[in-house]
C-alpha cells in the first residue's frame, strides 16, 4: 500500500479534533488504502492536492463514513400505517457488506490477480 498521507500530515492540513470520537491512525490507514485501491499516482514527494484529498478522506473515515457497514440495495420498500405492516425486499444477490471487510478488500487489491489465477513474470533471454 502507498502512503499518501500521515497523521501528522492531516493534524498540519486539518483544524484541531478532526478526528472526532475516531481513531486517527485507523483513519489515515482507511484513507490511503482508499487511494491505494483506487491506483492513485504520486510522484515522491506527495503532491499538495493527494495530501489535501487524503486528509478529507481520514476525516470522513474517522466519522465512520469511508469504510461504514453498508447495507444491500433495496428494491422494494412497504409501510402500513394502522396494521403496522413494514415490508422490505432487497435486489437479488444482494448481501450486505462489512466496512472491515471492504477495508481489507482494498488493502489486498494490489496483492490479488484478477479471475483469481496466477501470474508470471515472463523474461526473454
């Protein structure tokens, strides 16, 4: 995983108590391994804006927002008034997923082959 950004980094980009109630270390670890899934491309050192866009996104997941429990998508949603009748059907195939799981996700993504096959590399003499 690239490190965009550190905790020091969002603590000088972002007022005091950015973080709220979370944990700043999980935060900026959520944010760059958000970037990271995503193959944002950095030079060395870091450009201004990726450091910027990275201390938002610890921000957003120090509030829980980056990598939050989701829940599957909703299809079909009833309510009754008086007969108290609430009815929810969710598209199929739908699961919900984990935040963790998610988070986990994108920090292997660089580490995981596409079709779940193996790669080579393959050098001419």
């Amino acid at each position: 995983m690239t490190e965009y950004i550190t905790v020091e980094d969002v603590d000088a980009l972002l007022p005091a108590g950015w973080e709220g109630d979370g944990d700043k270390n999980r935060a900026v670890l959520e944010a760059n391994a958000w970037m990271s899934a995503r193959g944002v491309m950095a030079s060395d050192p870091v450009e201004g804006d990726i450091k910027q866009a990275g201390a938002y996104l610890a921000q957003d997941a120090a509030n829980g927002n980056l990598y939050g429990n989701r829940d599957p998508a909703l299809k079909r949603k009833m309510v009754e008034a008086k007969g108290v009748k609430s009815e929810k059907e969710y598209q199929d195939g739908a699961v919900t997923s984990s935040g963790t799981l998610r988070l986990v996700n994108d920090l292997l993504r660089p580490y995981l082959t596409v079709g779940g096959g193996s790669t080579f590399a393959v050098r001419r003499a």
